[in-house]
C-alpha cells in the first residue's frame, strides 16, 4: 500500500488539467505506471488513486452482492463518476468537469495526500473543512485510536 503524504495547493488550467507536484510525483508507486482512478469523495471532495490502489479497491466492491439492495447502492455511489485518468509527458492529468463541478473546483485546488490515496479540494471547500475542526481534537483521536489499538 502506498503511503501518500502532503497538503499541495493548485492551479487548474482552463481546460481543467492538473499538474501533479513533483514533490507527490516522486511518492507515487512504480506499479501505478502514471496514471489514477478518480471518484467522488464522501465529502464535497474527489479522491485520486493511483491506479494499483484502485485495483485492489475495485476488487473489495466487486465482492459486494448485486442481490443485497445496500451493498448494491454502496456500489453505485461509490462508483459513480468514476474514471480512469493518464498522465501526460508534462505531469497533467485532465478531470473530468462532473466531478470538477461535484467538488465545486474552479481553478484553485488544495490536493491532501494521505494513506493510499489523494483528496482533491476546492481551496474555499478545504478551508472551510479545515474551519469545522472538532472543538477537542484530542478526545476525537483518543476515542478513534484507542478503538483502533482495543480492536
């Protein structure tokens, strides 16, 4: 599993094309060969994977059953917008403008790099994100870690 790092602010082109920072370029995998999966976050945000990540992803879904109507909806929520994007000679990808307008991203975009995968933010969606953090940080990492470190 890739172990992604970093918060980069970013610029997109007018034609919706994203140069990946050579600094979140170095991290990804040699197995992800350049190129990622795209879908719609759990919040107002997209989330990139590098494409070795993503197989192993898809492979969890497809173990969901058709025949179970929650595990059916999960599966058509999580995979919509979906879409497999390449790298370019010049390290830009081209988003999909559904997801760009999902994510409300218009040209400034903050990417948050964490785990196997990257978050893709408007700058005003991340800020506000960034705005709403619990009260008691500390008891929320305690309460979540010490699930984590019982389990």
């Amino acid at each position: 599993m890739a172990q992604l790092h970093g918060e980069y602010e970013c610029k997109l082109d007018a034609k919706g094309r994203l140069i990946i920072p050579a600094a979140l370029k170095k991290q990804l995998p040699k197995a992800a060969k350049n190129s990622f999966f795209i879908n719609r976050g759990f919040e107002k945000c997209c989330v990139l994977f590098p494409s070795n990540e993503w197989t192993a992803i898809a492979e969890e879904i497809n173990k969901l059953s058709d025949y179970i109507a929650k595990e059916r909806q999960f599966k058509r929520y999580f995979l919509r917008g979906a879409s497999k994007l390449n790298m370019d000679t010049t390290s830009r990808i081209l988003l999909p403008k559904s997801l760009l307008e999902y994510a409300d991203a218009t040209t400034e975009i903050v990417l948050l790099a964490y785990g196997n995968k990257i978050e893709l933010w408007s700058k005003k969606g991340y800020e506000k994100m960034l705005s709403e953090e619990p009260k008691d940080f500390s008891a929320l990492a305690e309460e979540v870690m010490s699930k984590k470190n019982n389990a």
